[in-house]
C-alpha cells in the first residue's frame, strides 16, 4: 500500500513540474539564434506520421529559426497504428525506399540541416532514407532529433550518419518520447553551432 502512494505521489509530481515547465515555456519568447551564428543558413527537414516529429521540428524552429521543411511521401501510410508499423517493417527490411513530394528548393543554401525521424523498428523512417538519398548534403552540418515512443535512440543516429554521405553529422543529436519537447532549449544551447 505504501509503494502505492509512493507511485503515486511521484506520478503526481511529475506531472505537475510538466505542466509548471509548460506552462513557463509557453510564456517565453521565442529565443532566435540560440547560440546560432546568424550568417549560417539553417534547414529544418523532418519526416512525421502521427505529429510527434512535426511538433519536436516546431519547437526547434521556434527557438532557432530557419526554414521548415516537411518530408511527404507520395504514398500514404495506413491511419491504422499497427497496419503502418506491419508495412514501415518490410519496406526497412527490404530496404525500400519511398518516393517524395516536392523538393528542397536550393538545398545547397544551406549550411546547417537539422533532420527529424521518428524511430521505426529501431532505425529512421524509409522516408528520411529517401530524403538523405535525394539530396546531396555533402559539406553540411546535420543535427539529427528523433521521436520514439518508448525504444530510444537505437541505431537512428548511426543509421542516419551511414546514410548522409560526405556530412558531418552531430552524434550528439536530439531524442526524446513521443512529442514531448522538454530539454529542445538546453540541447539548441549546447550546440554551440558556430
């Protein structure tokens, strides 16, 4: 019984520093350049297919500036939860890599891309693939911050690094649970990208 009240206890006091963390965090203005050297071009390209990604990519955007830039596939992904993870398994284990709406106008503009994936079964989306595949991204800076929701970091950065050929990826890249943003400010600040 006591463990019990413990519990939650601690579940309550987590959730009331969240919503403190939120609620002070939401009244902040928003804290352009960060440590960001402002000649630097930043792009902000992510690939999202619940919202979890997209509102991680908004909140760096918010703090850092730069462009945003959404990754689409032409084909949809099923609305069903399982249905996705079933069909992201075999296009990951067969190395599928899917077609893309639109393109980054100019992509070599820029100095600094930051880039958003979810984890799918232990790596970066099939999309974000694509998106390495058809850009040429050699000289650039790229910060990787994936979403999980619950399997952590796995081999997404790795996979990521593998992957963005002639890059300098920043293996001290961004992860964190579903859509929570907690830590985006610290971690921008911790860059130091200059």
């Amino acid at each position: 019984m006591r463990n019990k009240i413990l519990n939650i206890l601690k579940k309550s006091l987590y959730i009331l520093s969240t919503v403190i963390l939120t609620i002070t965090n939401s009244n902040a203005e928003p804290n352009k350049d960060i440590n960001m050297n402002t000649n630097k071009k930043i792009l902000i390209a992510y690939y999202s297919w619940s919202g979890n990604t997209k509102e991680v990519a908004e909140a760096i955007h918010e703090k850092i500036g730069g462009d945003l830039y959404r990754i689409e596939t032409e084909q949809t992904y099923p609305e069903e939860y399982r249905a996705t993870t079933a069909q992201a398994k075999r296009e990951i284990n067969e190395g599928f890599r899917p077609s893309l709406k639109g393109k980054v106008e100019d992509i070599a503009q820029y100095d600094i891309i930051f880039i958003g994936s979810p984890n799918w079964w232990g790596t970066i989306a099939p999309a974000v693939s694509s998106f390495l595949a058809d850009n040429n991204l050699k000289g650039k800076t790229v910060i990787p911050f994936i979403t999980h929701g619950g399997g952590g970091e796995q081999n997404t950065i790795t996979d990521l690094t593998k992957q963005c050929v002639g890059c300098s990826v920043n293996k001290d890249g961004w992860v964190g649970y579903g859509s929570r943003t907690l830590g985006i400010s610290s971690w921008l600040e911790d860059l130091k990208i200059n």
